[in-house]
C-alpha cells in the first residue's frame, strides 16, 4: 500500500509522547512547517502470520444502506479503508442519532501487505476555554443537562479529519469520490426503514423525549417532535451541502478554511465555547494499539484515551489464570464479574488522556498485576466494590455511537466506533449544516465521584482541561488466532468493552460471527455496584446461586449494545458479517 503524503494539512502524531510534546508547545505548531509522522509498524503491533487474501469482502454496521455504501466503493475499487470513509459518512447521513460530522471516533485499522496495526484517535478535544468545574453550580454539583444538552457539552469534532486522513494516507480513491454515497443519500433522500423506526422510537422513549427541543434539531432531525416513522422519505439537504464541502476541500475547510468561520459562530450563536483556534489546532493521533493474548488469541485494541484496550487486557489476563473447564458455570460467571469490577475500578483511578495524565499502561495490563487482582479474588462470594483499596472517590459515562466491522478481498481491516456521545449528541444543530453537536465533554469526570450519563465515575486522571481528550470506553478490536480473523466493536458507552470482551470470549469457545453477536450480555462497572444483564444471560439457576454468592441484578439498559462482526476462518477461507440481531443493522458478504 502506498501512504500519499499530500494535503495532510492537520498534524498526524505517532504516539503519545509526540503529541504531549505538540501539545506542551502550545498548540500553535504551524501545520505547514509540521512534519507529517509516518505512524511505522512495530514488532509486537505486526500480525505473527502473513495469510493469503480472503477473496471477499465483508461489512457489519448499525445501518444497511451504510453497509451497502461501503460496498458500493469497493466495487469502484476503494480498499477497506475507502469503504470506512464511505460507512462512516453514510452513517451521519442513514443513522445520524449516533455518530456524524460532529463528532469523534476511533478507527483501527490493518494494512494486509505489511501486517501493520495502528489506532487513528479521531477524538474530540476540549476547547482551550474549558475548565475543569465547567458544568458545577457555585456549590460545586453538577448542573443538570449542562454537560449533555448545551452547546457547551460540544467537544472539538475530530470526524472530519479522520475522513480525511483516511482516504488521503491510507485510501485508493478520492475522499470525494468515497464521501459520494452519504451525499447522495442526504440529497436525495431515502425511506426509513420500519426496523430503524423502530429502534430509534424506542431510543426516543428511554432517553429522547425529556427537555425542550431545539427547532432547528426538530426541523431537521423530527417529524412532528419526534423520530420519522417507518417509510418517511428523510432528506437532508443542509448536510447535504456541508458534506459536499469536505469533499470539494478536504478537511481544510472545516478547520482552517471559510467553513470553520461560519461553524464557530454559529457554535458561539448557540452558547458554546468553540474558537478559530480550536478547530486549527485539532489533531489526529495515530497510536500503537494495545496487544493482549489469551489463550490461543492475540487481541488488538483501544489505547488511551479509550480505556477498552486495558480493560480487555487486564480482564483477560485474570481469567487467563482461571481453568474454565475445570469450573462450573455459575463460578465462571463469577470470576467474569469479579475481574470485571476490578478493572473498571482501575479505569476510575487511573485512565485518561495519556497526553496529559500518566497512565500506568504497562503495570494494568502486566500478568503479574492481574495475578495480583486475582489473589483478591474469592471464588465463593463477591467483593463488595466499596471494599476494593485503590479508588480514591476523586473519579465516573451516554447511549448513542455506532460500530462499523469492514475486511476488503486483500485483508485490510477496519474495525471503527464513532459517536456524538448522547442521542444525537446534544441535540443541538449548527444552523444551516445540518451538522450535530457532540456532548462528548460529558464523558469527562466533571466532579470527581459524581457519576456521567452512564453512572460512571471518574478520577482527575480525566478531569476537564483544555485540550484534552475525553476518556472513551470505545473498542474496535480485532481479535486472531490460528483458526482465523474476528473483528469486532459495538455502541454502549461503559457497557462496550463487556460486550467486547463477552464476543471475545464466546470466539474461543468457537462461536461464529452470528452467535458472538447474539451473546447474551452482562457488565458489572464497579459502580454502581450491581450487575446488569439480559435475561437469558444467566439461568435460574446460575442466577440464584450467584445471589448467593453477593451478587446483586438489574436489568440490561434496553438501547444499549449494538455489536458488529466480522470474522475469517483460515481453514475454509469462509468469510461472514453480522449485525446484532437485537437491532436494524445489516451484515453484508460479497
Ligand atoms: O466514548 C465513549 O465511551 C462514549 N462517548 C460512547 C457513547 C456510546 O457508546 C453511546 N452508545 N450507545
């Protein structure tokens, strides 16, 4: 694959430390004169096994016409990463209640003809005018719906770039010629499906129809105050025309060109914190991700500022000691949610920007650690969350993003989340670009303790600070072995990486791309201390044994999980896609 160096006009850092550097500098690097860092492969990101093509592509996302808009550009010739540009901005357009233009995202990605891994961290970032007690009243408590229904909830958008910087530096065709399915879609228009109609009703009654509604969030996005129902023909011609832009300019334009003057104003207009500089200043950080194996498996996932690749680490790593055989169920399910709440103890006290906050990466996702957590571990009852030593109450997550699952007939992947944090984001609208605010800052710990929209708590390690990124719980992860290739990733704020690791784990038992979407679910995060599960999550059985054991439940949040899979079996050459069947999207082979 050849890496085109032209019109990278943001900065692209290999790793954390260039970025702290960039960052410590001020934030005025000059793009111009700012070398563009080849993000090179490393020894242990390089896939242990050269493998011969699949042949056939496959596409798993939340929405089907995004889905055949990726595969639209692979048959113009596009490679996985041009069919991510595509999914993605067809999302915006098909599904726009979880990931757009404004918004952030990572995607992770694997070049077949090195064999290289990298994480492009498309996270949004605070705005230099963001301080740390923001969204608290002269009390110091949280004031309600600030940091998920104003303007200022908006984080810098980091989706553009990332547009961008795919097709430019790892694409075959123009990001115009990619972006061309989403704008046909918001042009033309196209008719609502009854099973998302469905699934976005059902959004709306959990979490969409408390607080005033904006008109211009209800004129675009609402039919009569709510979502469009089932056959509505749903046109979007102002994002029509804000998508046109990005493809006529590139990014450029939203960040340093006249678009990013009409976006500040109108995000000011709103009440919001944006500056010139904010947009000019954004970057993209291209990271190693983190490698973990557990038993026969390599799995290749989030860095900080996601805390889903540590997590998954260190949740394998504990059971890695554990002979699953040997165990009855109920015990197994115990150790899972024992290891569970220990490492989301560790994501509260430890986890954040790396470019501002040490996290001690190395020590959460040694064995030796987790032999440590697993020594507190006892196999006949739980540990109440208030009596794990380490969380100092100085740390705390929303229900709307996507997943997209791709793998091209040469082997390239992408396994991409991309989110506005809440239900169409803060449900605010930039006036005439059809283009929703994120209310991403929410996913900062805005009070150290007091929990976000997803009852997380959180340390100073992600505290509000200009610049800085969100901690994320966002993990697009592949995971292989010699029997093949899964790639995997869902929605759901704090309940990601369980439903991650849960896909994980049902893989090494040796489920397919349909069942590992399909396993039932369960999480435990620490705090609030309760295990939520569906239903055929546990057996009557399994259920009134783990009570006995401490275990308390709470039911599954109905709109969270939406897992998108792909998998590559190496033997047979088979390849399959598969949406979560709870929901209305679509997995495509072809
Ligand atoms: O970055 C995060 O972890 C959250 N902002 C993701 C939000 C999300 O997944 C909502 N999904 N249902």
């Amino acid at each position: 694959m050849t890496t085109r160096t032209t019109r990278r006009w943001f900065l692209v850092a290999v790793n954390a430390c260039l970025a702290t550097a960039l960052l410590a500098f001020g934030g005025t690097v000059v793009a111009d004169t700012a070398p563009v860092a080849d993000a090179g492969a490393s020894s242990h990101t390089a896939a242990p096994v050269a493998r011969p093509a699949p042949d056939r592509a496959a596409i798993a996302s939340t929405h089907p016409l995004a889905a055949e808009a990726g595969m639209e550009i692979l048959a113009k010739g596009g490679n996985a990463f041009d069919a991510a540009v595509a999914v993605a901005a067809a999302i915006g357009v098909a599904d726009p209640k979880g990931a757009g233009l404004g918004g952030g995202g990572f995607f992770l990605l694997h070049q077949a003809s090195d064999g290289r891994d990298v994480f492009v961290d498309a996270r949004e970032v605070a705005p230099a005018a963001a301080t740390r007690d923001m969204f608290l009243d002269a009390a110091g408590n949280p004031v309600p719906d600030l940091s998920t229904r104003s303007a200022k909830a908006a984080g810098i958008p980091g989706i553009p770039a990332a547009l961008d910087h795919l097709a430019t530096s790892y694409g075959r065709l123009p990001l115009a010629a990619s972006l061309e399915p989403a704008i046909r879609l918001a042009r033309r228009g196209f008719r609502n499906s009854p099973a998302m109609a469905l699934e976005n009703q059902l959004a709306y009654e959990s979490e969409g129809s408390a607080g005033p509604v904006d008109s211009e969030f209800a004129r675009v996005y609402l039919v009569d105050g709510k979502p469009p129902p089932a056959g509505y023909l749903i046109r979007q011609p102002d994002l029509a025309k804000s998508l046109e832009k990005l493809a006529r300019s590139g990014a450029e334009t939203f960040y340093r060109g006249s678009f990013q003057y009409q976006l500040v104003m109108a995000v000011r207009g709103l009440g919001g914190l944006w500056s010139l500089d904010d947009l000019a200043n954004y970057l993209i950080v291209e990271r190693e991700p983190i490698v973990a194996t557990y038993r026969g498996l390599r799995i290749v996932s989030a860095p900080p500022p996601s805390s889903g690749g540590v997590w998954l680490a260190c949740v394998l790593n504990t059971l890695s000691g554990y002979d699953r055989a040997k165990l009855d169920s109920a015990t197994w399910k115990h150790l899972i949610l024992e290891a569970m709440r220990r490492a989301h103890r560790d994501r509260a006290q430890y986890l954040g920007d790396p470019a501002f906050t040490n996290v001690p990466v190395a020590m959460l996702t040694s064995p030796d650690y987790a032999a440590g957590l697993r020594a507190s571990i006892r196999p006949d009852k739980v540990t109440p969350s208030d009596m794990l030593p380490g969380y100092a109450g100085d740390a705390v997550e929303q229900p709307h993003t996507t997943h997209f699952s791709i793998l091209d007939a040469e082997g390239n992947r992408v396994a991409a989340t991309i989110t506005l944090n809440g239900w169409y984001g803060a449900r605010l609208v930039i006036p005439g670009t059809g283009i929703l605010l994120n209310n991403e800052m929410d996913d900062f710990a805005m009070k150290p303790g007091a929990p976000n929209m997803y009852g997380l708590v959180g340390a100073s390690a992600n505290a509000i600070a200009p610049g800085r990124r969100p901690l994320s719980s966002m993990s697009p992860t592949f995971v292989e072995s010699d029997r093949g290739l899964l790639i995997l990733g869902s929605p759901g704020g704090s309940y990601i990486p369980s439903m991650v690791l849960l896909g994980i784990l049902a893989r090494q038992q040796g489920a397919d791309a349909a069942a590992i979407a399909a396993t039932p679910r369960f999480h435990h995060q620490y705090l609030p201390d309760a295990t939520f599960a569906e239903p055929a999550a546990f057996t009557a059985e399994e259920r009134a044994d783990l009570e006995r054991r401490g275990h308390t439940f709470r039911p599954w949040p109905e709109d969270i999980g939406n897992l998108q899979v792909v998998t590559w079996d190496y033997a047979t050459g088979a390849v399959a896609a598969a949406a979560d069947p709870r929901r209305a999207g679509a997995g495509l082979v072809r």
